[in-house]
C-alpha cells in the first residue's frame, strides 16, 4: 500500500503514523453502518480532505474499502472482510484453559456462554470436582433477566439496550416474573459498575451463581459464570469473584481485546 505524505508536513511521513491514519479511516468506515462521504470521514478522523482522498484511494487499491455505489461514500471492501474472516477466534477454544484454570482454582462448575439474540446459549462447561456441584448441558439455552450470565451479557450493552431487552423477557414471563423491571436493571447496572453479576437462587432454587461478561474481536458478547449449591456460596463467594475476575482479564488478554476496555 502506497500512501503520500500530508500537505501540511515537509519529509516523509513515518509508516506506523501511515498505518495509524489509514487504521483511523477504516474504523471510521467500520461505523454505524453508513457511507461517509470524504468531508465526512475527513471530519471525524481529524485530518485534511486531501490526505484522506489519497488514504482512501491507495485502500481502494487493495479492495480494503469499496464506493457506496449511487448513495456516494464509502464502506468496508471484500479484501478486509476476508482477512477479518481468517482471523476469527474461536472462544470457546481460546477459552478453554482459562475455564479449565478456574474451575481447578475454585473446585466449582465453571460455564461458558455466548448471548444469541435475548437469550444465552451455553457453549462449554467444566463440571466441578465437589460432591456436591451443579451442572447444566452445553447447548442449553437460559434467559438473561434472572441468571448471572444473562446479567453479565446484559451488563456489556448499553443501558437502552439493556432496558429495552429486561422489559421484553420480564413481560413475556407475566405472572412468572419473580422480580420487577427495576430491580433486575439495578443488578445490571451494578454489574456493569463491578463487572461481576449474581443470581442468588433466582433462576432455579438451591443455586446461586457469580459471573462476568466480555467481547471478542468482533464484538460479540460472552460470559463466564460459576453457579454454586446455595449452602456454600457464602462461603466462598468472595474467593469466587477474584478468582472469576483474574479468569476474565486472562481471557480478554488471550483474545486481544483488553485494549478496548482501557
């Protein structure tokens, strides 16, 4: 990728300052899903019409950004959706030692889930070593209102989003709703606060749980939760949370995006 140097500078402009620019542009593109116009894209990024026209121009070269067609602007082009593509993460499979450690660290059951539209599907587990532990069916589907790991995905919204999401399972359940709108989107907030969410038996009797959320690198929503036999989570509780925390900064860590979360 050939890319000139700004106006406004003498000598050659450096090739990470090159990359930052041209990084700063597709992210722009990346967006709300419209086709900025060059004043547009100019604007945002901070930088002169002219330097974004050669930006642009040596990335439609590589078919990393495309023309929007007869809207005008410009989107993300097939040759970056393609290397986006390669480099997908399997999380389940990133993750797993990490859910491996802390199910050893903690003794306890250790479930990973993904959020799938309003509601969280369980993509792997690792079955604790107590006599007495829980335990739930990878592919198990669980609502977001009343379990720690729905709190946790719901947590990593925006509050809109979010609300949005708690009044439409908490009036779907009618009569069966065991708690209001209100207070389910207190526990959220104080999870987003804390980034650790907690179902003290609300989801099913005997069993509480502590979890937290996170994102991979295509901003889907994950979250790792620890259910515990009711009778010994006090016990145990505050151990769980910093062993869940360390777990989660790990995970991020693996996956590349706890930068995002500076």
């Amino acid at each position: 990728m050939a890319i000139e140097n700004d106006d406004s500078e003498q000598g050659r402009v450096p090739g990470i300052q090159v990359i930052a620019r041209a990084a700063s542009v597709l992210r722009c593109l990346k967006g709300d899903g419209k086709a900025p116009s060059l004043a547009q894209i100019a604007n945002q990024v901070g930088l002169p019409r002219s330097t974004v026209q050669r930006i642009v121009n040596a990335l439609i070269e590589e078919d990393f950004v495309v023309p929007a067609g007869d809207e005008g602007g410009y989107r993300l082009g097939p040759s970056l959706q393609a290397l986006a593509q390669a480099g997908r993460v399997d999380v389940a499979t990133a993750a797993r030692s990490h859910v491996v450690a802390l199910s050893q660290a903690t003794g306890e059951t250790v479930d990973l889930s993904m959020m799938r539209g309003g509601q969280v599907l369980f993509i792997d587990q690792i079955t604790g070593t107590h006599r007495l532990r829980t335990v739930s069916a990878v592919g198990e589907v669980f609502p977001l209102t009343n379990t720690a790991t729905g709190k946790a995905c719901l947590s990593m919204l925006d509050p809109e989003t979010a609300l949005a999401l708690i009044e439409h399972e908490v009036a779907g359940l009618g009569a069966d709703a065991s708690r209001s709108v209100e207070a389910i989107a207190e526990d959220v907030e104080q999870a987003r606060r804390t980034g650790v969410s907690y179902d003290h038996g609300e989801h099913t009797p005997g069993i509480c749980a502590v979890g937290t959320g996170f994102r991979d690198t295509a901003g889907n929503i994950y979250a790792i939760s620890v259910p515990v036999p009711s009778p010994r989570f006090p016990l145990v509780m505050d151990e769980i949370v910093v062993k869940l925390k360390e777990a989660r900064f790990a995970m991020v860590r693996a996956l590349g995006t706890a930068k995002n979360e500076a």
